[in-house]
C-alpha cells in the first residue's frame, strides 16, 4: 500500500519512518542482548493480533518512507504468518514512494517462499546476519547458522531483491588479523550493497558476559580491536565502500535510510515488544518482557516501562552526539534549525580543541569525526558532552 506524503510537520518532531519488533528466534545467541522469545512459538499468532491492536492506536495510518522489521528473526515465522503481519502492518503503516522496506534474517531460516512474500508486500532491502564465516567463531557466539548458509541465502533473495546488507562482528575472542581478513574477503566475494561492522560489545546479563566474568573466554585487548577497525576501514573504503557512519559501510546509493533517520535524531514509531519510539520530542521504550506486552495491550494500557522527554538543551546534546557518528557530520545551518542552538554555543571550545588534536574537522560549515576520530568516537563524543 502507498501513499502520499503532504505532512507539514517536521521530520524531527513527527515520523515518516517505523520501526516493527519480531522477537521470535530458534535459538538466543551468547552475545545477544535484544528482546527475543524462544521457544514460544506457540504465541506468535496471539502477538500479531497484539502488534495490531497496538497500531490501531495510531487512529489513523500513518505513511512512513522507511520502514525497519529487526529481532528476534523476523524470517523465524512461516511464509503464512509472515504474510498476516505484512498485509496488517502496512495497514496502519503504509508505504510512501520511494520507500525503502528493510527485513532482518537470519542465513538459516531464509528461504524462497518467505522471500517471495517479503517481496509481494513491498520489502526491497534484507539485512542477514552472518557475524563470520569462520566456524569457530561462530561457535563463539553461538549462532545457529554455517558459513554456507550465508551463500545460499543471499543467492536465493537476489531473485527477487537487490539491496542486501550483512553484519559482520568484530572482536570475537580468539579472533585473529587473518581470521576477520578471511571474513572481509568472503563478504566482498558475496557482492552485497551494504556491510555493517559491530565490535562486540559484553552487555550485561548475557551468557558472553557472564563467561567472560567467570573466565571462560577473554576479550580482546583494545589495539588488537583497533587493528580489526582500521583493517575494515582501509579494506572495504579500497573496494569503493563509502565509510558513511562508525559502524557502516555502503555502495554508492545503498546507504539505510533508515538508520539515518536514527543518526539525524529524526522522529520514528516503534511498535512491538521492546520497541523504541521518538514522537514530538518524547522517547519511549516497550517493556522486554512478551506476557507483559501482551497482556498490556490486550488490557488498553501503555506498552511502555519508560518515557523520557528532554528539555531543548539536553536534547541538541544528543542530537550532536548521534550526528557525529556520521561520515556527513553535523552541518552547522541544518543542526541550528533542528535544536534552536548553535554548535558554538553547546561545545565551541571544545570542538576547537578536538580538532587542533586532529579528532574532529571543522570547515565552519560542517563538523566531523577525522580518521583518528572514529577510532575513539565514544571518547570524542564524551568530550563534547561533558562540556
């Protein structure tokens, strides 16, 4: 379903992208910390008709230009089921022209039925999560998939769909320069658009982190994860990426658009257990847990556990802090009009001074994170927020 877009307001206070949560997955892996549900199959008819209900809040539809189904597996359901969720989604969600529709998958779970139902509803972008092609640091991190799954996934949705992303992890223990080498290679002989390149990350809770607490596996120390950074950088930049945000690399014109709504601090719906929304200034998250969400909307009551609004200062911090994360940087003009503040006045000092170090190029016109920035942007951004 299209539509058309003659919405006056903002895109940074009202949304013309959404993003829809699957939790359900075969298998929860070491390093994941997402709202998932497995083994509760059972309950995802009853979490569409709640996914429905939650929408038809919205009163009326809402068209979006971007639209973002993550996990959980989204491709875990059945082709039916997948089916009943998309004609309902885009219901209340229809589809601008233009758009861009994005899917997670998993290599293992994707096959030609689902992809020629993703396809029939307007999905044109699939995100499948390889994380390595080494079998040992699959191991690792506890995926459910091999290697070749990964091939043979990405050779059935190119039937269909053109603009295909895959994630790859970084800083795996026991990961070597050789290892994330043969994974960087493999991806480039796999002539996808996009490639995103996540350094893991310990989250708290997860079964990773509780065998790192106990000593059961090591991280690697941070030069070994910056050599694995800069390698991607100078490999897939090579190959004609362009490096467009931290974590990301893009062909030409095969940027998302829809995490760019994220890094803009532009507004979005979230629907769906453990989704995060961003509507006329106020940030909500839905509770994780599945009963919880399910029985809150089936009762009429908020599906949310957290509300935050900002006041205007606060939030042109964060809105410097998750521009600069793009290779774009934060242009002064669009960044005064957005928050009613200028970068001078939030952190001009300390700008100044970041960049005499080289971490940040300023042209009076643009700021953005140099070469030696990215390698620290967490450090950089902290700076700049402390002031």
């Amino acid at each position: 379903m299209q539509a058309c877009d003659d919405d006056p307001r903002p895109l940074w206070r009202w949304p013309r992208a959404a993003y829809v949560h699957v939790p359900f997955c075969a298998h929860h892996c070491g390093y994941c910390d997402f709202a998932v549900a497995v083994g509760q199959d059972q309950r995802i008819d009853e979490y569409i008709d709640a996914l429905t209900l939650e929408m038809s809040r919205l009163e009326e539809p809402q068209p979006v230009r971007t639209l973002f189904f993550g996990g959980g597996t989204p491709t875990h359901l059945s082709a039916a089921q997948l089916e009943t969720m998309l004609d309902r989604v885009l219901c209340w969600l229809p589809l601008l022209p233009n758009h861009e529709f994005s899917v997670e998958a998993n290599p293992g779970s994707l096959d030609d039925a689902k992809v020629r139902v993703l396809v029939d509803h307007g999905v044109n972008r699939l995100s499948l999560g390889a994380q390595s092609f080494a079998p040992h640091l699959l191991r690792v991190l506890e995926r459910d998939h091999r290697p070749d799954d990964v091939c043979r996934a990405i050779e059935t949705a190119r039937r269909y769909i053109a603009n295909i992303s895959l994630d790859l992890i970084f800083g795996v223990p026991g990961q070597r320069l050789e290892d994330w080498m043969a994974d960087l290679d493999r991806a480039l002989t796999l002539e996808t658009t996009h490639l995103a390149t996540y350094g893991l990350t310990y989250e708290k809770g997860t079964r990773l982190w509780k065998q790192q607490r106990r000593g059961l596996v090591q991280a690697l120390d941070e030069d070994s994860e910056l050599a694995l950074y800069t390698r991607a950088m100078d490999v897939l930049e090579a190959a004609g990426f362009e490096h467009y945000e931290i974590s990301n690399f893009a062909r030409p014109g095969f940027r998302c658009r829809h995490n760019q709504v994220y890094w803009a601090n532009h507004a979005y719906f979230g629907f769906g257990q453990g989704a995060a929304r961003y509507v006329e200034g106020v940030r909500q998250t839905t509770t994780r847990d599945l009963a919880a969400y399910l029985k809150r909307v089936h009762n009429g009551q908020p599906t949310y556990f957290q509300s935050e609004e900002l006041p205007p200062r606060a939030r042109a911090l964060e809105t410097m802090a998750v521009q600069l994360r793009r290779a774009d940087g934060i242009d002064r003009a669009c960044f005064q009009g957005q928050t009613g503040f200028s970068l001078n006045d939030l952190a001009g000092p300390t700008i100044a001074r970041l960049a005499s170090l080289d971490m940040l190029r300023d042209d009076e016109t643009t700021v953005r994170l140099t070469r030696r920035g990215k390698c620290v942007a967490d450090a950089v951004i902290a700076e700049l927020l402390m002031e």
